[in-house]
C-alpha cells in the first residue's frame, strides 16, 4: 500500500457548498522553519452526482487553462451543478509562479512525476497526492495544458488510449462532447508518468489538450478552454445540459508513433520550412540547423519520416541536438 501524503488541507471533500482553499505541502527552508507551499484549490459540491475534477499548472508556463479554471472558481455556485466539482488551477505552484514549465524548487516536471512519491521532493508530493487522493474521487477528470514556452500548437483538445476498450468509448465521447475544432487520440506516448495516462490506469475518463504555447496567452485558446470545460460539465452530467455551448465539427486525429516526431540532428539555429496546419509528406524536409559560429559551413536538414499535418512546432530558434522541433498528427479512421 502507498505511504500516506504529507499534505494536509482544511477543505472537506465531503462538504455542500463551495470552500476556496489550499493545499498545504510542508516545506521547511531558512526563512520559515515549519512553512508550507500552498497550492489553491476549490470545492463546489451540490447533492449526489459525479465528480469532475479539473486541473491547469501541471506546466507553470501555461497560461491558457490557470486563466479559465480561475475564472470558473469565482463563478460558478452550488446552484448550478448537480454533484461535484473539484478545481486545481495551479497544480505544480512553485512552476506556475515561476512562470516554468519546471518547479525552481527541485526541477521537477509534474507531468514526468506520476504516480509521484509522499516523501519525495515537493513535485512528486504534489504528483503522489493527485495520484492517491484525488483521482479515486474522480469520474471525469480534464488536465488542461499548453505548448508552454518551447511549443506552439494547432489547439485541441485531447484523450489517450487504454487498456480499458469501454473506458477508451467513454473518453472519446467526452472528447467530442468538449467541441474543439481538432480532438486528438494520443495512441503513443514519448514519455512516461505522466498525469492523465495515471488517470486513465485509475478508470477515470480523462481527458488533456493543448490550447496554445510560446510563452504567451492565447486568446483563442481560453475561449476554447472556457467553452469546452462547460461543454465537458455538460457531458459529465454536472451541469445542465442548455449549458453547454452550441455543437461544433470537430477533426479527429491521432499520434501512433515515433516516426510522428522531428528532432534537431545538431545544435545551433534552427530556420523551419513549415507552418502548423500544414500537410507533409513523407520525406518532406522539416528544416535545417545553421552555425552561426561558424558560417562557411553547410547546415544540417532534417526531414518528416511520414506524412501528416503538423501540429506542433518549436517556438524558440536555438535548439541543442534532441529537441523536438515538429511533430504530426493524422487522421483518425474510425
């Protein structure tokens, strides 16, 4: 059995109403010996009903879903839910407040700390208690993110496959119920612990996204996510249904595999030859990689391995070999 969290809280889980309140993790540094790092969060409960619990900060530099869900605390009321609602706006803290995409406490990534450690360091604290204590609370869960400030994305919203097929038949109709103009199946992951793969693993529909990047926020990007987070309330029973915003196509896609990504073969300055939206070939080059310390010699291309539409690019110039500077998505067949 995992070891008990570390972190304690003065809001009830339990309690009808709405509490705005926080999470204490215990932090003992030079200027204050028995501190603690409070993470916000908000509980709105009326009667029986499903929980839905909604997360944005994984990523401290992304911007788009802290705004939204801030905004949904201060108005949404018991009145107008049926069930429960769980809020978690800046889930990594000291990365949201750093503006980063790691903390400035340990380094840590949140979204590489699942299923997390109670005696680790702050960041697979943090991870441990979502991983323990809130997802078994959760139906539905939405982990809002970003490119952050290295990325830029086409914006949609996301699922990933399970082992579960009727899980997996759950979570798409909850992604197509969030109304993005492009829902995206992750079929493959480059990475592993991250927090909505934990939640799929626990039986909870979860879904993510990608609603901006470079650093900025996207004003697209928090309409989509303020109309889709309804949209998802909507689907998950919380709140009524003429809540939910007006149907919209949507494209699906999905990421198989590794042959989707284009990495930097070199560091130095990389000049791009696409723009997100576009529709690739296979072998089509990517881009190259220049040396500006040393002109005379011939950059370096690197090419797409399949065809697809990109729909992520790298927003900074300088990369250092291994950085991810595209990937693709495809079409969805089913």
């Amino acid at each position: 059995m995992s070891a008990r969290t570390q972190i304690w809280t003065d809001i009830d889980y339990e309690q009808e109403g709405k509490q705005v309140g926080w999470l204490h993790l215990p932090h003992s540094v030079t200027r204050s010996a028995y501190g603690t790092i409070a993470i916000p969060i908000a509980v709105i409960r009326n009667g029986d009903g499903p929980t839905v619990f909604l997360m944005a900060g994984n990523h401290g530099d992304e911007y788009e879903g802290q705004i939204a869900l801030c905004k949904l605390i201060r108005s949404l009321q018991p009145k107008d839910i049926k069930g429960r609602v769980i809020v978690m706006p800046a889930a990594n803290l000291p990365a949201a407040m750093d503006g980063a995409r790691v903390s400035p406490i340990d380094g840590g990534n949140l979204n590489r700390a699942f299923p997390g450690n109670p005696k680790g360091t702050p960041t697979f604290a943090i991870a441990h208690y979502i991983d323990t204590v809130l997802y078994p609370m959760a139906d539905f869960h939405h982990d809002l993110h970003s490119g952050g400030s290295s990325l830029e994305y086409v914006p949609f919203c996301s699922m990933r496959v399970g082992s579960d097929p009727e899980l997996d038949r759950r979570a798409l109709a909850a992604l197509k119920a969030f109304g993005a103009p492009v829902s995206l199946i992750w079929a493959f992951s480059t990475d592993a612990g991250i927090a909505g793969a934990s939640a799929v693993d626990q039986g909870v529909v979860a879904l993510g996204g990608e609603f901006g990047g470079s650093g900025r926020v996207s004003v697209t990007g928090v309409r989509l996510v303020e109309r889709g987070v309804r949209n998802f309330l909507a689907h998950a029973g919380v709140i009524a249904a003429d809540k939910a915003a007006a149907g919209q196509p949507t494209r699906v896609m999905e990421v198989k595999g590794r042959d989707y990504y284009v990495y930097a073969p070199e560091p130095g300055l990389f000049e791009p030859f696409v723009e997100l939206g576009d529709e690739i070939t296979a072998g089509q080059p990517c881009g190259q990689v220049h040396f500006i310390d040393n002109p005379a010699r011939e950059p370096v291309p690197c090419q797409f391995r399949r065809a697809g539409t990109v729909i992520c690019k790298r927003h900074p110039g300088r990369v250092e070999r291994g950085d991810c500077v595209a990937h693709l998505a495809t079409d969805y067949p089913g």
